[in-house]
C-alpha cells in the first residue's frame, strides 16, 4: 500500500476488520498501479475507462446487454452505464459479502462467475472494475436488478456503505460512476478524442452495440454515438474511406467455427502495400499472429486454385506467393477465443494456434463463394496478383542478373577509362562524362596524374529512360560500376573505391539534367554510402564565355552574363583611353588582341554590347580542352557541387520528381528494392 494511504489508515483506527481484508486486497494495485493499467500517466487513466466499458462489452457480447453509455462528468469523474444483467448484489455465501462487493473489491474477481463470455486472460485487459475501484478517490457501483436499484460506494478501494437499495425499477443494468485518484495519476483530466477514437474502434468490433458518449463537463454537452451493424465491414468502409477501391464488393464474413467468433473483412485498392489489422477479444494484435497466419495462407491458397481452375493462372507458373496476393490489399481480422494467449515481449502477437485453423477455414470456405460470386471482382484481385508475379519475377532476373555476387569480379577496367595515373584514390578523381565528344576533349584537357574520364553515351541512357533494372544491365552503366571499384550489393565494399572524388558532368540542357537524374538515382539506389560519405559531386560547366578583347569572363548563370558584359565594357573603356593618352604623349602602343580581333554585336542597336564577344556553350562538346579544364575541371578554378542526401524521404521526392512520367515497372522495382526506403511516395 502507499505510504500516504498507511498513514491515513493509522488515524483511523476504527476500521473494521473487513475493510483491513479489502484494503489487502487490493493493495498491490495501489502499490504498483503500472502493473495493472499499464502506467500512470494519460494512457493508464483512460484506461480506467477501457476497463469499466470492457465489462459492460462483455455483458453485450454475452448477448445481455445492447447500450452502453459514457459521460464524462466535471471534476474529471465518469459515468459509464449499460442495460446488461446488473452485476448480482445478493449475499455470496463463501465470502458472506455481496457479489457487487467481492466485484468491486477483489482482484480478479472482477469479471465472470460463470465462464459463459470470453474472458480475457492476456495483456493489460480483463483485470476488472476492481483496479478501477481502486484507483479511485471515489466510486459509486448503481445496479437496476430483481426489480430495485441498489448502490454502494468506495473509497480508494474500501466500500464506504453497506449495499444499499435506493429505489425500484423494472430493468436492468449497470452504473460505474468513478473519480480517478489524483495522488496516483500525473494527469486526470480526460481526452474526449481518444475516447470518442477508442469507442468507436469497440464499436465496430462488437457489431449492433450502442455506445454513447456525452461529454457533460461544459456548458454544452457534446455527443456521439456509434453503432454498426455492419461490424468489420463497417470498420473497412471507413478505413478506407479515403481510397480508391479496386472492387465493386467487400469481402466479409462473421461466423462462429468451433466455439470462437471469426469476423474478416477485406477489400483491395489500387495502391501496392498492404494494410492489416487484427484483434482478437477487441484486443488491437499489432504483431498479427496466429489469427493473421490462418488468413494469409486461405487467401494465398484460394486464389491460387481460383486462378488455377478458372485457367488464369497456367499449368506450368509456379502460382501466387502471399506478398503477390496481398499487394493493395487493406484487411481486418477480429476472432473472439475463449483463453487468448498473448506472445512476445509487448503481448501484440495471438499464440492460440486453433485461432489459425479456424480462420483459414472460414476464410477459405467464403472466400471461394465470393470469388465465384462475384467473378469481375475475382477477375481484378487475380489481374492485380499476376501483375504483382510480373513485376517480382522483373525484379527477380534484373537482380540475379546484375547484383549476383560475383558478377563484376575479375571485369578489367573498361577500355573506354582513361584512367588517372595515380594509384592513391584520395588524390585521384573520376569525370563521369556525357557523350564521346566531351569525353574527348575532357581526356586532353586533364590532369592525367589525377584525372580520370569515363564517357558515357547517352544515347543508350535515354533510350532505357528511368528503368534502373535495365540500367544496370547496361554495358555503359556496368563499365561505371566497375571502375568505380566497389563492387555492388552485397559485395559493396566501400574501402575498394577507386576515387574519392566522383564527378559528374553533363551538358547544362535538358538531356543532361536527365542523365544526370539517372546517375543520382543509380548512386542513391546502389552506392548510397558513396553519396554519405561525400564522394559525390556535380561539374557546373560555364553557360557563357563573354570575351573583350585578351580580356574574359566565364558566366555559370543567365543572371550574372550582364554583369560580366558591363564589368567587360569598363575595362574596355578603360584600356582606350588609357591607350589613347599613351598615344597623345607619343608613347609606344601595345597593340592587344582587342585591336585586332573582329568585333562582334550580338544585338545590334545595343551599344553596350558593341565589342564583346559572347558565347553560348550549348554542350561540352565544344570547348576545347584547354577551356574545359580551365571552366570546369581545373580544381583551382573549377566550382564542383557536392551531393548530399539529407534524407531519404527528400530524396525519393527529388528523384520522383525529376525522372517525370511514371513507368510502372520502374516503380515496381524500386518499390521491390529499396529495402530500406518504406512507403514510396511516387
Ligand atoms: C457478474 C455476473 C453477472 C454479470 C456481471 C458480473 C456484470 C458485470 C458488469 C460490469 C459492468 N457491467 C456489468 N454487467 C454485468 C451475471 C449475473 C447473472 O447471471 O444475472
């Protein structure tokens, strides 16, 4: 027991023995509250809530009880009533105390004499009103029974009065009204939202229950109410409410098979992941279980044979796995079991294996007569799943292919490498070039100790546009791999890079930004640590060359080119007068290129621009090598962009972005390899 609560108990020595047995009774829930409602903080204090309503569900689910009602009442007090039996109030003759009392006071007592209803024996459920009772300042237990209405009121778990008969009624039921006990609780005041998110997921669990809530603690009260008669089929509209459904029906079935309730609804959308959900006795099982496992096999194996006797499906294909027949797929599964067994560490798994028979042969059985019921719904669910074999067995041949271990083992270096002649990958650099003419002058123009330059064609890559499995294939994209030493897959290995500078550079065009795309897309698909470890970077190849006379600036952007023709003109300017003063003194004239190089007005009528010669580089092509080292390559000069990935959810924005329309395969297979990248928004 709590120190404060000793205390309180010597200032009152007149209690009676009875209440000294209670106050045992219920001791270790006050000691030690996480135990019993999981914690002390928000959580545990609606779970004080979830208690009280777990039993009146189980009055319902009894088939005794239909309403259930849930005030929340100021000073942070709830009321939580339903039309069930009445907890029975007459003496029990073992403990010669009323039953309503032993309820309220007894751990575990809490729930069934008679074992008629599914009584949870897992988890943080089940544990019975009388925690609540416990954790409460004060608690008031109202039955409607045998004609009267009887109450009896606790303190801190220690009734306060004798059963009592209050009046008379003619139906029946139950009334808990409870104050949470601020001493144990960081926090009592309630959250309507997840009360109202709770009930209504109870509600859909227990198909036909009214569960009102009214919210009386302002000036206005705030209602809801749920019911659903459609049970789980009602759960799945309302889940997926906001999808596109890829069938005319659901698929639901509720069905009682050996002594446990079975409810599955299903129903596919036009997505690729799968959504499940499962409960068993209104218990959310986030790990699944065996419920789940009975499910998965019936709807792998009816489909299968589907397929197969409707001749969808060919003799010789090797059929559907589970991953095929779940892509798009959002399912609910609730069984209701007589002794559930919870696993695992959090008790999110189902053990009971007889939950997995039961559902398989529910599901199997209902399953087959929705399919030949509904044969165009049949028709799409087998469409989807075949092209889900289509997409796995791609992915599959493309892996196989190119990332089998071993594959780019014992390639030489590609003939079209001309590699730096330095050995020590911290001095040496790759130039990942566009086109064999650019690569051309990108070979003369380089720093062969440490400059290496492997052209692309990219041609090749536009023609296989986005698709990465194909780009691998790829005898261009394969020579990258190999000279960049790594390896790929499972046999990446970091340590074998060739270059810690791996440089990009392509045109500053359309075409360019789209092979550019694709590289970054290979990198971060396949050599994402190369991009992490800052390896990476981007060449910004100049746009113009504005030239006056010996005199020259290199411009990377349209914004800074009028700057560079003014700053140009000046110094034109400059020079004049100062040759024409030289010349007024009778001084030798150096005679400079601007003298004798053809002026050249690219806009006429623009005098500023007379005299300035200004180039356009549409590619890299046509630099020369010696501009292309001095712009692009020379590292005193050059500006490179590093390339870093922030993180992966950008990314995958960035790339889905940038590599524009959507193939299918393509998103399929990246869906199918980016193993650590969940949720693929494209
Ligand atoms: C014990 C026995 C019976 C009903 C209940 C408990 C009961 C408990 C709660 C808690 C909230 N609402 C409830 N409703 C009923 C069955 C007694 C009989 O056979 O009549």
């Amino acid at each position: 027991m709590a120190e404060k609560d000793e205390k309180k108990a010597e200032k009152k020595p007149s209690y009676s023995a009875k209440d000294i047995y209670v106050l045992e009774g219920l001791e270790p829930v006050r000691k030690r509250p996480g135990m019993y409602i999981g914690s002390t903080g928000v959580d545990g204090l609606h779970h004080l809530i979830w208690e009280v309503v777990d039993n009146s569900i189980d009055e319902a689910m009894a088939g005794h009880a239909k309403h259930i009602r849930v005030e929340l009442l100021p000073d942070n007090k709830v009321a939580v009533t339903d039309d069930g039996r009445g907890i029975p109030v007459e003496v029990h003759a073992q403990t010669k105390k009323s039953a309503l009392e032993t309820v309220l006071t007894t751990l575990h007592a809490g729930g069934k004499f008679g074992g008629e209803s599914y009584k949870v024996s897992g988890g943080l459920h089940g544990v019975g009103v009388s925690v609540v009772c416990a954790l409460s300042v004060w608690l008031r237990a109202e039955v409607s029974r045998d004609g009267g209405v009887y109450e009896q009121e606790y303190e801190r778990g220690v009734p306060k009065t004798k059963v009592k008969k209050i009046g008379s009624s003619k139906s029946t039921g139950t009334k808990i009204i409870f104050q949470p006990d601020h001493t144990i609780f960081s926090e009592t005041k309630f959250d309507l939202k997840r009360i109202v998110d709770h009930l209504r997921r109870q509600a859909f669990l227990t198909k036909g229950i009214a569960i009102e809530i009214i919210d009386s603690r302002g000036e206005v009260p705030v209602y809801h109410g749920f019911c659903f008669d459609g049970g789980l089929a009602s759960f799945l509209r309302y889940l997926s409410r906001s999808e596109k459904s890829l069938l005319d029906n659901l698929f639901y079935v509720d069905k009682q098979q050996n002594d446990m309730g079975v409810e599955v609804a299903f129903v596919y959308n036009d997505e690729y992941e799968s959504k499940e959900l499962s409960f068993a006795n209104n218990i959310y099982t986030p790990d699944g279980g065996m419920h789940m496992t009975g499910f998965r096999s019936a709807l792998t194996r009816t489909l299968n044979e589907y397929a197969r006797s409707n001749n969808l499906l060919k003799k010789e294909d090797d059929g559907f796995t589970g991953d095929d027949v779940r892509e798009g797929l959002t399912v609910i599964v609730s069984v209701k079991l007589r002794e559930p067994q919870f696993e695992g560490q959090t008790k999110a798994r189902l053990g009971n294996t007889e939950a997995r028979t039961a559902v398989e042969s529910v599901v199997g059985e209902s399953l087959k007569d929705f399919l030949e019921r509904n044969s165009s719904d049949a028709r799409r669910i087998i469409e989807k799943s075949l092209l889900a074999v289509k997409a796995r067995k791609a992915a599959k041949a493309a892996k196989d292919m190119v990332l089998r271990k071993g594959v780019l083992e014992g390639l030489t270096l590609p003939g079209k490498l001309a590699d730096c002649t330095s050995r020590s990958p911290e001095d040496s650099e790759l130039f990942i070039v566009e086109g064999d003419s650019a690569g051309g002058s990108a070979k003369s123009g380089r720093d062969r100790r440490t400059q290496a330059i492997l052209p692309l064609k990219g041609k090749i890559l536009n023609v296989e546009k986005s698709r990465i499995d194909k780009m691998l294939i790829n005898k261009e994209i394969k020579a990258l791999v190999v000279a960049i030493g790594t390896a790929i897959a499972e046999s990446f290995d970091i340590s074998k890079l060739r270059y810690h500078k791996i440089i990009i550079m392509t045109d500053a065009d359309v075409d360019g930004a789209h092979i550019r795309t694709l590289l970054l897309t290979l990198f971060y698909r396949y050599f994402r640590e190369i991009i992490d470890a800052g390896h990476l970077y981007i060449a910004q190849p100049p746009l113009f060359k504005v030239q006056a006379g010996k005199s020259f600036r290199y411009v990377f952007n349209e914004g800074a080119k009028d700057k560079a023709i003014d700053e140009l003109q000046a110094l034109k300017k400059e020079r004049q007068a100062a040759s024409a003063k030289k010349k007024a003194k009778g001084e030798e004239v150096e005679v400079t290129d601007a003298e004798n190089t053809e002026e050249v007005s690219l806009e006429t009528g623009d005098g500023r621009m007379k005299g300035i010669f200004v180039q356009r580089y549409k590619g890299l092509g046509e630099m020369n090598p010696q501009q292309l080292w001095e712009t692009t390559m020379d590292p005193e000069a050059r500006v490179l962009k590093l390339v870093e990935v922030g993180d992966a959810t950008e990314a995958d924005r960035l790339f889905s972005v940038l590599m524009g329309e959507t193939v299918e395969p393509r998103k399929k297979f990246i869906q199918a390899h980016a193993l650590s990248v969940k949720n693929l928004d494209i």
